[in-house]
C-alpha cells in the first residue's frame, strides 16, 4: 500500500503498478461495463474527519488501466481546490483501492457543520494509461440555486436554533433546578418549536434529493454528513 501523504490520499493494491505489462485488447471488444466501483464510508475514527474508500472491481476478461478525477470541494464556495489523479490498472477478478479523508469544514459557526465533499470520477483503457475526466466544475455550475436554496434554509434553522437556546437559558435557569427538572423545561420549550424545525429538516433533505438528481452518472457528490451543533 502505497501513502501519498502530500494529498493524504492511501492508493490501495498501487504495487498493481509493479506487475507485468497488460496485453493489448481491441477497444472494441471491450464493454467497460465489466468495471464497477463504489464509493463507501468507513467506521467513524475521528471527530475531525471521515475516511472513504473508493473500491474498483473488475470482472473484464482482462487487465485494465484506471485512473480516478477526485475533486474535493471548499465549503463556502462550492468550487475545486484540490484535484487528485490516483491511477493504476487491475487484473480479472481483483479489486483495486484508494482511501480518502473528508475533514469537518472549518470556520466559526459550529452549527450544522458538514464534513468536506468530493466527486469521483473514473477512467479506463485496455491498452494505455486511462484518462479520467473531471466534472466537478460544471456539475457545480448546475446546483448553483440548489446550494444557495440550502445555505438560506440553513441560516434560518440556525437563527431559530439560536432564539431556542437564548430562550432554554432565560426559563430553565440551573440554578436551584435538578438535572431532571432542567431536562423537563428545556424539552417542553423544545416541543413546542418542534413542527418549526422538522419543517427546516425536510426542507433540507428535499433540497439534496433535488441536488443528486442532477446528473448522478457525473455529478454524484460525497460525504457531506452533517455534524450536530455542539
């Protein structure tokens, strides 16, 4: 397993580079359709950050090189700031493997924060090194209104989330309260708000429904979990 510690990507199975050679195929007899790849979260190991494996599998009846376009993308602005080209090729029934880190967006609010977000996508030949286009910028330009939809809906939850508090502090005083008493005044004031705020989380999640339909062949974006308020 090879470590790029430059771009804090792990290019598993890369010792694939060390094998002989792939025989020349007739593009035409191939129907890349035999590669599958899937993108998959590991166990959570950090508070800072989560880990993602993107696995490639061939079931082609032969060799094949791949080359992967990740693109991760900044937080406030939604466009590319770093692009990674890990590569290889695999043989018959085997997997390859690269291992990627999303940190948690930095910034000053902590509410609602969101792990980075990244695309993947990936290319493949039989007789070269393959080429991967990158997609990240246009399908970006495609959820503009999409992203700016969700920041408000955002900004709204975190105001009203905010007055909740304000309002949880002034009513349930811990002073002279016990623990149980204090939990009781604070999930009343909570319920009664309760509708409000289912109302933003739908919202939300109708939004990034409508945002990884646009195009998911290309334009499938990852990571992104939300990070409760602390």
């Amino acid at each position: 397993m090879l470590l790029l510690k430059k771009t804090g990507i792990t290019a598993g199975l890369v010792a694939l580079l060390l094998f002989a050679p792939v025989s020349t195929l007739q593009a035409a007899e191939i129907d890349f359709s035999c590669m599958s790849h899937r993108v998959w979260a590991k166990r959570h190991v950090s508070n800072q950050f989560r880990q993602f494996d993107v696995v490639l599998q061939n079931q082609c009846p032969g060799p094949v090189y791949w080359t992967m376009c990740i693109e991760r993308i900044d937080a406030k602005t939604h466009s590319v700031w770093e692009t990674l080209k890990p590569s290889g090729y695999v043989k018959p029934e085997k997997k390859a493997r690269v291992n990627l880190q999303a940190k948690k967006n930095a910034g000053p609010s902590t509410f609602r924060r969101r792990f980075e977000e990244f695309y993947v996508n990936i290319g493949y030949s039989v007789d070269s090194a393959a080429t991967a286009d990158c997609t990240a910028t246009q399908c970006e330009a495609q959820k503009k209104d999409l992203r700016a939809a969700i920041k408000a809906n955002d900004v709204a939850w975190e105001k009203v989330e905010k007055a909740l508090l304000t309002k949880t502090a002034d009513e349930c005083p811990d002073a002279g309260w016990d623990p149980a008493g204090w939990q009781d005044c604070s999930a009343q004031i909570r319920d009664s708000n309760e509708s409000q705020m289912e109302q933003f989380a739908l919202t939300d999640t109708g939004l990034q429904e409508s945002m990884a339909a646009i195009d998911p062949d290309r334009c499938t974006v990852y990571s992104g979990a939300l990070v409760p308020p602390k």
